[in-house]
C-alpha cells in the first residue's frame, strides 16, 4: 500500500534578499492605500479658492499681455502713399466720388478716370485713390494693401451680398479703416422715409464694422458732382485719419500694379 506522504508546509523566508524585497513591497501598498485615504474627492479641481483666483490671475495677465506687445511701426521715413480704396457695386457712384475727391485736394477736374490717382493732400501726406470693382480677384488684391476703405452704398437699394464679401475678405488680413458712404439719397422722396432709412443702414453698418463707425452722406448730385461741403467733410476725414500699423502689411512686402 501506498502511505500517503506528507508534504512539507511553506515556510516562509525570514532572510535574504527576497525576503527583504517582499518586507518593502508591504510597506509601499500600507502607504499607497495611507495616500489614497487623504486623495481630494474632487480631482482636476482646485483646493483652494485663494490659489485658483492667482493662477486664473496669472493665465489672464499672461495671455493679456501678449495681446499688447508694442507694435513696430515698420513705415519708412518717406512713407508711401495712402492706398484708399473706393469700394461698391456698380453705378453706385465711385467714380463720381473720385472725381469730387480730387476736385476737392487738387483743384483740377479729371475728365476721365482711367486706373488709381495719387495727389498730395497735406504736407506729409499722399494718398492714392483706387477703384474697386465688384469682382472677387480685385477685391482679394485690394483688401492686402488698402489702408482705408470708402464703402459705397447705394441707400436706394441697400446693402449688396458683395459689400459683406469684402468685408469679410478685409478681415483675413487685418482690418482696415473703413468708412460707409451713402449715395442715391436723393432718390428718396419723402423726408421721413429718408430719415428712417439712413438710420436703418447705420445701424445696419455699425452691426458689420463696430458701433459708431463713420458713415457720410451724400445727399444730392449736381451737374454730375456731389455737394462741395459733404465732399469737403469727408476729404477733411481722410486727411486726418491716423492709421494703425496692420500686421499682413508690415510683414509682406508688396507692389501695386494697375492692371
Ligand atoms: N441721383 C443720383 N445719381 C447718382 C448718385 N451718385 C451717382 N449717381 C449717378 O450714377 C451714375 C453712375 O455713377 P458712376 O460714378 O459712374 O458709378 P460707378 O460706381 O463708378 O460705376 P461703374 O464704374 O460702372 O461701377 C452716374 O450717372 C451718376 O451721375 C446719387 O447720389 N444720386
């Protein structure tokens, strides 16, 4: 008969280095599980509001002063001509305004307008006139280097799809000066329809530029030519106009060429 053998128990190691491996991987899991006792309930958030607010503070003031790095004004000492840029949809009057602009800093009538004007409208200053046509390859070109933008828009008609397109592309290089000229007022019989209507379209073009943009009206035609005072207020406007250093301009170099 087979006697069944007893087998010896484990005893365990009391010595040695596996013995002294296994003493210290106790003592960790006592600890983690000690760690995971005085773990925050509220993971990912703050402990203390004193330490949230100062580093939400911190954040804040980092990413604000970033947006008010100084500006380096990159124009040379002769600076080139002011580009303006008259934009609207056709028989709107650009080149009517045109005309009535350099009528209004030169004295002499252009009997054609054939391409961009460049005169001198003060002493340190040349600005060039530019026509803008209602076709998105002049308007992509025209929104890189302008530095000021005369908005026609036709008040006996409203707002054209193509005026918010170039709005739109003006603001994919930095955006520009612009100000809103209403023509055609004229065509407006009744006073308070006209009223009415002027501060339908204002609002309407504080919505798209910013509250309380500049918007001329150029209330009758004679002769073929805008009234003298509003063509000398708004010629008035663009001389004085400061304009900020835009980032795409300054950092690309470029050349305007009449096509
Ligand atoms: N009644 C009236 N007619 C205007 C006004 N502004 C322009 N016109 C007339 O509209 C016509 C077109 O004017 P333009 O200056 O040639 O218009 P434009 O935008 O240069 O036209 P395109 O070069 O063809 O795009 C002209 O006969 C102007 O006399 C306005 O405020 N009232």
């Amino acid at each position: 008969m087979m006697e069944a053998t007893k087998q010896k128990a484990h005893k365990k190691r009391q010595a040695g280095t596996k013995a002294i491996k296994k003493k210290k991987r106790d003592k960790k899991g006592k600890e983690n599980e000690e760690a995971e006792d005085q773990r925050n309930p509220k993971a990912f958030t703050y402990r203390s509001a004193i330490r949230a607010a100062r580093s939400k503070r911190r954040t804040l003031d980092i990413s604000e002063k970033r947006n008010r790095l100084p500006q380096v004004d990159r124009t040379p000492i002769e600076p080139p001509p002011v580009l303006i840029a008259v934009v609207g949809p056709p028989k709107v009057g650009k080149t009517t305004l045109i005309n009535g602009l350099v009528k209004h800093f030169t004295h002499h009538t252009v009997s054609k307008n054939q391409g961009p004007v460049t005169l001198v409208s003060g002493k340190k200053r040349r600005i060039t006139f530019i026509e803008c046509n209602n076709d998105i390859n002049t308007m992509i070109d025209i929104a890189k280097v302008v530095d000021l933008v005369l908005l026609l828009v036709d008040a006996s008609f409203g707002f054209e799809m193509e005026t918010f397109e170039f709005l739109n592309i003006l603001q994919t290089h930095g955006f520009p000066r612009v100000m809103g000229v209403l023509t055609h007022l004229d065509m407006m019989k009744k006073n308070k329809n006209l009223r009415r209507l002027k501060k339908k379209l204002k609002q309407r073009f504080w919505t798209e530029i910013y509250q309380g943009a500049k918007l001329f009206y150029l209330s009758n035609i004679r002769h073929g030519q805008y009234m003298k005072n509003e063509l000398h207020n708004l010629g008035r406007f663009i001389s004085v106009t400061k304009f900020k250093p835009l980032d795409w301009q300054s950092s690309h170099p470029y050349l305007i060429a009449d096509r």
